[in-house]
C-alpha cells in the first residue's frame, strides 16, 4: 500500500482579498484564509495573485506575498511570491502571476494563508486563489 494518499478529482479551491498589509511575518497580524484541507489532506497545485480595482486599470506596487501553512497553533511560511510594479492601461494588462506546486500538502486540520508585505496602489488589492485537490 503506498504512503502516499491518491489525489482523486475533489476540487479544493478557495479565493481571498488581500488588502491591508502585514506588520509581522511571524506570526503575521493580516493573514488571510486560502482554504481548509479536506479530511483527508489537501494537494495545493496552484496560488494565483491578480490585482483587481473598481475600475479597469489597476495599479499594483512591488511587494511580496507570503503565503503560510496554519496547523491550528502555528502559521509556518511556505513560500514567497513576488509581486511587480504594474500600471495597467487599455493596452498593459494588470499584474498577475501563477506558481504551481508538486510538493505542497496540507494536513486534516491544516488551513493555507496568505498575506502581503506592502499596499498596493490606490483602489488596488490582490486576489489570491489557492487550487487543489482533496484526498
């Protein structure tokens, strides 16, 4: 039998708003919910970050994002995402990035957060999206 538990096609996705900045990283103080781990565990495949605004053009400021696994008690850091300075426009799509992963499991009981080190410009916030699959 293996050790590993077999990821069928439960989808786990889960979608949050970043828009005040962190004033701690450890533990962080602005930490948002991802998603929860289903009962069996959770295989994050995927984080996306998207600037969004009311209006058209949103205006992102280079900042990290970091994004953490929360085991009840403890916010444990697991990955830095970069975020770049956009200005978006009729012509300059705003700015978005996708990391995917083949190694970031989440426990029963185990939750995925995000957080960001820095505001972004004005009427502008981040949407984190967490992708996975449940065991």
């Amino acid at each position: 039998m293996s050790a590993v538990p077999t990821y069928a096609g439960i989808p786990n996705v889960g979608t949050a708003n970043l828009g005040t900045a962190e004033t701690e990283v450890k533990p962080p103080q602005h930490a948002v919910l991802l998603t929860t781990a289903g009962a069996n565990g959770t295989k994050i495949e995927e984080v996306i970050l998207q600037a969004v605004a009311a209006s058209l053009t949103p205006t992102s400021t280079a900042s990290l994002v970091y994004v953490y696994i929360y085991d009840g008690t403890n916010y444990w850091l697991r990955d830095v995402l970069t975020v770049t300075a956009v200005t978006a426009s009729a012509t300059t799509a705003p700015f978005r990035l996708s990391k995917t992963y083949t190694n970031l499991w989440l426990k029963s009981g185990e939750a995925l957060y995000a957080s960001m080190s820095a505001a972004q410009g004005t009427g502008t916030s981040l949407d984190v999206t967490a992708q996975g699959l449940d065991a």
